[in-house]
C-alpha cells in the first residue's frame, strides 16, 4: 500500500490540475501582467506602461460611473434581500403560516432558471406597450404610473435591481429557513408564553442565533451586486446614457469592443481586489473556524 | 388569539409576483402578435402550437438547446471525475506540497471569473477552441473544479475509515478502494454536488458569450435566448420569442417541481462556500 500510493495520486491529481493549471491557474497570473501594457491583442507588440491603466481607470468618469452602480448594489441588494427573505422564512418556519411548503417551492423557482432566462423574461415585463408591468397597472387604472421602465435614465437602475431581489429571495428564504429548523422549538414556546410579538421574536430570538447564517448570506450578495453583468447586458446594455453600467459591463466593452485588452485587464484587476476585500472583511467579522487541514 | 392579517396578505403577494410572470409567459407564447401587443392581460384567442414550432426550428432555440445538453453531458461528467478523483487524493493521501494543491484548488473560489477573462479569450483562441463547443466543455469543467474539489474533500474526509481499512484487509487496491467503495459511499455529496454544478453551467452566460460569440450555429441557450430577444426586438416577432423562452423555462421549472427538495438542498449546500 505504502509503495503503491504514487500512480494513483498521479493518476488523480495530475489530469485535474493540468486543466485548472491551463484553463485557471495561469489566466489569472496573465491578467496581472496584461494590466500593466497597453496591448491591443491583434500582434505581439506592446509597450510597459506600468500603473498609468490604473491611474486613468481612477480618473475616468465611465468607471467612476460604474463603480458607484457597484456600490448602490452593494449595499442595497444584500439588505432589501435579507430583509425580505428573513420576513418571509420566519412567517413560514417560525410561525407556520398555511401552506409553508408550496411557499417555499414558488419562492425558489427563479433560483432555477438561468439569468439569460430572467432577464429576457422581465425585458418583456418592462416592455413599455406589451409588458406586464405596464398593462397591470393600466388594468388598474394607473395609466399615470406607466413608464418606459428599461428606456429612462432614472428608472431603469431601480428596474434592474428589483430584478435582482426578485431573483434571490427565494434561495434565502430556504437557507434562512434550514437554519431556523435548528432553532430549539422550546425557545419560541417560551417567548410565546411570555407574549412576545412576532417582531420581538424575530429581533430578539431569531436573528441572534442564525447570524452566521445572515453573514454567509450578506458575502454571497455582495459577490453578486459586483457582478450584475449577465442582466445588465442582457436587459440594457448598460444604457440608457450609462446609467445601468457596471464595472463587468464596462469591461466587456472595453475589451471585446474597444479592444484594450490592457486597460479590461486592469478593470478585472480592480474587481479582484473589491472581491478579495469583502471575502476578507466577511472572514474577519464572522471569525468564522479555519478549514482544518492537517 | 387575533392574528394581523397582514404578514399572511406579504406572503400570498411575494408569490402572485414570483408566479405570476412565469404564467404570463407561458399564456402569451401562445398568442399571435396583435393579442401580445395591443393585450398584455389578455388571454390567446386559441392555442397556437406553431409558435413553438417557429422558435425551435427558425428561431434555433432548438439547435442551442442541443448544444446545452451537448456540452453539459461531457462538462457535467468531466467535472465530477477529475473533481472527485481530485478531492479524494487530497482528503485520504499524505504527500508533500499536500497543503499547496488544495489551496491552489480552493483559492480559485475567491477570484472573480472577470479577472480572467481577457487571458482565457486567448488560451482558449491559441488552443484553436475558440468558437467550438469541446473549448466550453473544458473552460466549464475547469472553473468548477475549485468549489467541486472543497465540497468533495470535506465530504470525503467525514466518511468513515473501517470501511476502506475492511476492504484494505481484505485486499482492495488503492484504484478499486475508490471505485468500488468509496464512491458508492459518497453518493449523496456526489448528488449535491452534481446538482450545483448542472445549474452554474447552465445558467453560465458570461463564458459563452465571450468564448462562443463569432458562430452562431454554436451558441448555448442562455447565449442563443438572448441573441433571440434583440432580434425580436428589431423584427417584432415577439410570439416566436415568449415561445422560445417557455421552451428555455419549462423543462427546468418541471425538473424543479419534481425534484424540488434534492435541488434546494443541493443549491444550499453550496452555502459551505
């Protein structure tokens, strides 16, 4: 056994980590170096140019622009999403309202579908003269109401993150809803019995013991608000006049149409160091037990 | 005891706005142009199957489904055998560097897939499998690799070892030890795993979009669904489109609501992350 231990981990590690190493491994060490040459990806030829991509990403306003799309997503998605998610799996775990279970089968059904699938799909729900949001609100007689959702510089962000929370609640009413089963039932026995509200019960019962659980919830989001480019390219194309660019947007356009493969580069640069800065900060407040591995 | 009415009222209106668009676009795949234009709220004066018909064959979703499934059977298959054979070594085998090619397995979670983007456009484009479907089967099995290799080694390593020392005594070789044993063991972390990594390839849009965008004839359904709405948009022939997308929705929903409690358990696995 002692002797036979190398052709097998040969024959498992290797084809693994030949692929990753090719397909993986080494776009991310190139994209670190491609970051700093102003390369235009059609010849061999490029010059050194240092830190000036990161110098103009600083000062360009699309960027600029982008990011702060970034940021609003940031920190709206995560707490909208949890907030609602925490709502709703605490009226269906905690409280057991009727029909819990097909609740729960109806909630997660956007999580299935492929976000080509959703964006499309509430394209034409914002469609202006087919739409369903539209034609809603005139069956109401809302007419007043009725907009070009996708097609006005100040709706068409808030379009797009109702999107993304519609999305999403559903995954996190589950997940909220697996921890809460943990919950000893006895606890919530006893806050009945001493009156407590629904409120109270979630604020001071609930919340505290599935914490960990909301800090997971609150890393996943925040990967996904730096994202956002699948709906954004599907629904906008980060338009109209930019006001639903994101930093993933702003990169594909500027590599695959602009050609600056230097300066994109440099922009996935700067989406790793956002990223790494909140798995980090996340790791660091939730203090969560280190992978053992001895 | 009284009961505020209005929790019970939030929960009956997040559903009617997570259900009711989906219905909406399986009524209106059947409606012709007129009725979806002039009548969102309308309902199809008949069944028109045909627009099925229309979105499969001339608006190629049909082609793009088959392309999916193409690509996810080998991707799928590929992913959960060097993934498994992967985190099994690095769960029940001691050699040096050991530490190192986990981390460099697990590390690849942090980096967000942009960062790469630029580079593997053209490791992909000098590997000559740019715009070819075996180039998207290899690209998805490797960036699934990271997440499949940490959920199988802590799997692995949870199991117990009288087993595998029985099987050892009885004499098992290292390869039949997991082919024989071990796998059938691991069974539900397989699943889950399987499941999770079906649904992210799936519903992969940016990889394709980039790796695939030259040849229309090799587009993904994500990628192809997509493609379709724009030129929906300009030709208006939007009955083709909301039956397309029913085709791209309704299998998946289906698969869900039948395996709905393996899927939501196996998407929540993926909390562990």
């Amino acid at each position: 056994m002692k002797h036979g231990k190398y052709p097998l981990l040969a024959a498992f590690l290797l084809p693994a980590l030949g692929l990753y190493g090719y397909f993986v491994i080494s776009p991310y060490a190139q994209a670190f170096v491609i970051s700093a040459t102003d390369w235009h990806g059609l010849s061999n030829e490029f010059n050194w140019v240092g830190l000036d991509n990161f110098k103009r990403l600083l000062s360009d306003e699309y960027m600029r622009n982008a990011l702060w799309h970034n940021a609003l997503l940031l920190i709206l998605l995560p707490v909208i999403t949890i907030v609602l998610a925490l709502f709703f799996s605490s009226m269906l775990n905690v409280h057991r309202a009727k029909g819990a279970g097909l609740y729960k089968i109806i909630y997660f059904a956007p999580q299935v579908l492929s976000v080509a699938v959703i964006g499309v799909l509430w394209k034409e729900i914002y469609n202006p003269r087919s739409g369903l949001l539209n034609g809603t609100l005139r069956a109401l007689g809302l007419d007043g109401l009725a907009k070009t959702w996708l097609g006005d510089p100040a709706v068409a962000f808030w379009a797009i993150l109702a999107v993304m929370v519609w999305a999403n609640v559903g995954f996190y009413v589950v997940l909220f809803g697996a921890a809460m089963q943990s919950i000893p039932k006895e606890l919530y026995e006893a806050a009945e019995l001493d009156g407590s509200s629904r409120w109270a019960t979630l604020w001071r019962i609930t919340l505290p013991l599935l914490w960990d659980t909301v800090q997971v919830a609150w890393v996943y989001l925040a990967i996904l608000a730096l994202d956002g480019f699948a709906l954004v390219q599907i629904m906008t194309r980060g338009g109209p006049n930019f006001s639903t660019d994101v930093v993933g947007q702003r990169m594909y356009d500027v590599a695959f149409s602009e050609n600056k493969f230097g300066m994109a580069s440099a922009i996935g640069v700067v989406l790793f160091f956002l990223t790494l800065t909140i798995t980090v900060a996340a790791l660091r407040i939730t203090r969560r037990e280190r992978i053992e591995f001895s | 005891m009284k009961r505020n009415p209005f929790p019970q009222a939030m929960l009956v209106i997040w559903g009617v706005m997570t259900a009711l668009p989906l219905l909406w676009v399986v009524v209106t795949s059947f409606k012709d142009d007129a009725e979806i234009l002039n009548d969102p709220w309308g309902l199809p004066g008949e069944l028109r199957w045909s627009n099925f018909a229309r979105a499969w064959s001339h608006g190629n979703i049909g082609k793009y489904f088959l392309n999916s499934v193409t690509v996810l059977s080998v991707s799928i298959t590929l992913t959960m055998l060097l993934g498994a054979t992967a985190a099994y070594a690095l769960a029940r085998y001691d050699f040096p560097g050991k530490r190192f090619v986990y981390f460099l397995f697990v590390g690849g979670m942090m980096f967000p897939a942009f960062l790469a983007l630029v580079p593997l456009f053209f490791v992909v484009k000098n590997a000559g499998l740019l715009n070819t479907l075996p180039g998207l089967m290899l690209v998805y099995t490797a960036y699934s690799l990271p997440f499949t290799v940490f959920f199988l080694v802590a799997f692995f390593r949870t199991l117990p070892t009288q087993v595998a020392e029985a099987a050892m005594i009885d004499g098992c070789g290292p390869f039949a030890m997991f082919f024989k044993v071990m796998l059938p063991m691991a069974k539900p972390g397989l699943i889950s795993v399987a499941i999770f990594n079906l649904l992210g390839q799936w519903n992969q849009y940016l990889l394709p979009v980039v790796l695939v965008s030259d040849s229309e004839d090799k587009y993904v359904l994500a990628q192809g669904l997509a493609a379709l709405a724009v030129n929906e948009g300009y030709r208006g022939d939007y009955s083709r489109l909301f039956a397309g997308l029913t085709l791209a929705m309704l299998p998946v929903l289906i698969v869900y609501a039948v395996f709905q409690r393996q899927v939501q358990s196996g998407l929540t696995a993926g909390q562990l992350k």
